[in-house]
C-alpha cells in the first residue's frame, strides 16, 4: 500500500515538472515571438510641422508667442473652420501664456527657432520658430480648456495633417536651406466659366472652349496674392501692418499663394531703378512688383483696432477693410469690410491680444475673399493675358488672312496695332501662357502654305517676334 502511494506521488511530481516544462517552453516561444517583430505594429501618430511668428517685450516673450502662434494653428486645422469660429474664445484662453507650458505641445527636440531679432529702438521683438506638435499632449489641452468632444478627432491616429509648406514670413531665415522647399498649391477642381454679359467688341467671342476652360481651371486653381498694408504718412501703423500678415498667413493655411508684405517691402525698396528701366514709370510701381512676383490678386488691407487693459491682461477687437486688385488691369474688384470681432483675451501683452483679434477676423473674411478674387480674376481672364504679336517680313494678305482667321479659334481676341512691308504688329488675348501662345502659333503657321520657315525672332516681356521666311 505505502509502495503504491509512492508511485502515485512519484507520477504526480513526474506530470507537474512536464506541466512546468510546457509552461516554459510557451513563454519562450511567446517571447521568441514578440522579440522576432509577429506583435502588430502601433499605429503611428501624425506630427505635423507648423511655423510660428510671435512678438514680445523680449524675444523670449517672441519666441514663446511664436511657438503658442504655431501650435494654435495646429489646432486650427485639427478642428477644422466650423469649430474654430464657434471656440474662438476657448482658443484665445488656452493659447495664452497663462494656461500651460506651450512648449509641452511640440515633440521637444523638433524646436527650431529660425530667427529673431530685437530692434534698436527697443519698441518690441520678433521671433520665428518651427517644430512637430505632439497632438494627444493638443488634444488633452483642448479638452481641458473646454472644446466640446464632439468637436475633437475621436481617433488620432485617422488625423490627416501635412507638414505646413514655409510661409513667407520664414522663407528668408530658409533661404540658404536647400532641403526645405515650399511646395505649389494643389490645384482646384476646374470649371466652366462662361458670360452672356461681356461686350463682344472686347473678348471677340462670348464662350470658352475646351482648351480655355481647363486653362482657367488651372489658373484660378493656382491663384496666388499679393498682400500689403496702408501705411499713414506720419508713421507706419504697426496693427494695419500686422493685419495685412495675418491675412497672410490665413490665405496660405487656406493652400492659396501668397506673398507677404515683407517679400514686397524688398521689391519696392531695391528694385525702383529696375522697374523705372522696364517700364519708365508708365505703370504703378505697386502694379509693377505684382507681376514681378507673379501674383494675380494684389490685397490691400486698412484696420481699426480698439484696445483696452483690465484685471489680468489685455483685451482687443478688430475690424478691417480688404480692397482686392486685379493685378493685370489694376482695376479695383471688390471691397470686403468685416464686421467688429468679438473682444480677445491675453494674460501676456496687447501685440498678442491684437493678434488673436486679426486672426478671429480673417478666419471670418478669408473664403469671401477668396471667392471674390476668383470671380473678379476670372472676369480678367475671359478677356485674355494681353500680349503683342510681331510678323517680320509679313506674308502676302491671302497667306495672313488665312492665319489670322485659323488663330482666331484659340484666342480671345486679335487687333492689328500698325501694318508695313517690314512687320504686321498685333495685340492678342490669349487665356494661356506665353509658352503656351508660342506653342499654338507654331501649330497654325504650320497649316498654312507658305509659312513653312516661321521661325521666332525675338521675346521680350509679353511680346513674341516671328520671321515668316519670306525675305
């Protein structure tokens, strides 16, 4: 009896070490496989690179007002227009100093400060800085400061944010960095724009064709802006000034290009002989630096900016005007006036409470604007980029009438400016490029008999000069 209780409790211990044994092996095995990479990858988070631009007192007080600019606009494009517009006041509160350590939204080592500079008169400092946003370390702020849930992105990991492309105001600290490349705006879906009210006499024909709808597709897609204050003759009213950046950088985070007032301040201000050169001072030197910069829609931008101190910080409204020009005629399009904004908060200075007042206002404005320039650069662009055509050693009548009449399917318009043995001179409206143009009056003279050796001459500005090869 004692021997057989011994071999049960010998085969008891024998199938508790195999039981242990297995237990091992399973770990082992779990263990090789976790170490060999089988677990499913984490989801990463999106950290999207944003710029930021502060002032201050100092230029640390800039370049924390520059880093709470940046991540601000981080947050702007994670709630989208709708929820910005209806948290503007929870916005203000958590983007100032007083709320919390700004630099705890950024993925610490990605702090770039690409510039600052504090002036001689000792009125202020600017800073401007770039870095990655930690996005759960916004979103737990947001939450805080009271953005309703509903508003927030449920799963960060679905967030889709692109690194935002290098506004102007800090293309000029990157000017020596090859690897960083603002990339062209994507261009919008084209339409057909067409007018039974234009003056035939002008545009020579009412309707588009194909080739010119999706020509303006592409060009009202790619509509860039010139932006600028008014300047007062006394002194340069800094608010107006900073009005015109905001509407700036708006624009830009809209996907629109745009050139802020500093790239025109370097064009007025070292490029006066040049442009008295080229154009002898026929044209206005403002109308002159937008086609410089190739931009279709000059922004004038005046404000009025009201401000007040209370108990724990600084308070300001805004309203602005906003005159559009077509840069091509320089004919005013429109005038948008906003109406006052509802008063901002900052515990840290007016500049920033000015700040966050001009941004309030331009988030409101930005899309009338927009479409009010598309609709105002399509009305220019229905009559056709003027440009001059010169035919040396001019064909016989028969041969030009030909070409002229196979031209006019493609262009908007065809006017004889002078006529002699030596050269026919013409202005054409043609919706499309100078390339573009070229191209075409290549493919025409090729279909006409006798102008089988046109060949170009000369270019200079928008005037294209052919030979027909008739000497």
């Amino acid at each position: 009896m004692a021997a057989g209780k011994l071999v049960s409790l010998q085969s008891l211990l024998v199938l508790a070490t195999l039981l242990i044994i297995s237990c091992t092996s399973l770990e082992k095995s779990a263990s090789t496989f976790h170490e060999e990479g089988h677990t499913a990858p984490l989801p990463e988070i999106p950290a999207p690179l944003v710029y930021g631009r502060g002032l201050g007192e100092t230029v640390d007080q800039a370049l924390e007002a520059a880093l709470r600019d940046a991540a601000r606009k981080a947050a702007e494009a994670l709630l989208g227009p709708g929820a910005v517009l209806k948290n503007q006041e929870v916005l203000d509160r958590l983007f100032s100093e007083s709320f919390f350590p700004v630099r705890e939204a950024y993925h610490r080592d990605s702090i770039e400060i690409l510039g600052s500079e504090e002036p001689a008169d000792s009125e202020g400092a600017a800073a401007v800085v770039r870095g990655r946003v930690d996005l759960p370390v916004l979103v737990s702020n947001l939450r805080q400061a009271g953005v309703p849930e509903n508003q927030l992105p449920e799963n960060l990991e679905s967030v889709v944010l692109a690194d935002e492309a290098a506004p102007g105001y800090a293309e000029v600290y990157l000017a020596d960095r090859p690897m960083v490349k603002k990339p062209e705006p994507e261009p919008r879906a084209p339409a057909a724009y067409e007018s039974e009210s234009l003056d035939i006499r002008d545009l020579g024909r009412l309707k588009l064709n194909d080739s010119e709808k999706k020509r303006m597709g592409r060009y009202l897609g790619n509509l860039s802006f010139m932006v600028h204050s008014v300047r007062p003759i006394e002194a340069e009213d800094a608010y107006t000034r900073e009005a015109a950046v905001e509407l700036s950088r708006v624009l830009n985070r809209y996907g629109y290009a745009c050139h802020y007032p500093d790239q025109v301040d370097e064009i007025l201000a070292g490029q006066e002989e040049t442009y008295r050169d080229e154009t002898g001072g026929d044209v206005p030197f403002l109308q002159w630096t937008g086609k410089k910069l190739g931009a279709n829609i000059f922004a004038r931008v005046e404000s009025d900016i009201d401000i007040r101190r209370d108990t724990g910080g600084y308070y300001a409204s805004a309203s602005v005007k906003i005159v559009l020009i077509d840069t091509q005629s320089w004919k005013e399009a429109v005038s948008l006036s906003s109406r006052e904004s509802v008063p901002a908060f900052s515990a840290v200075s007016e500049q920033e409470a000015v700040s966050f007042a001009l941004r309030s206002v331009m988030l409101e404005l930005v899309p009338d604007v927009v479409s009010s320039a598309r609709e105002a650069y399509s009305s220019s662009l229905l009559k056709g980029i003027p440009y001059e055509l010169i035919l040396l050693n001019p064909p016989e009548q028969r041969e030009l009438r030909r070409f002229i009449d196979a031209l006019q399917d493609d262009v908007r318009r065809i006017s004889r400016i002078s006529s002699s043995s030596e050269e026919e001179r013409f202005e054409l409206r043609f919706l499309g490029t100078i390339e573009e143009l070229e191209s075409l009056l290549f493919d025409v003279a090729g279909s006409i008999d006798g102008l089988d050796d046109f060949s170009p001459a000369y270019q200079k500005g928008n005037t294209l000069a052919f030979y027909t090869g008739l000497f």
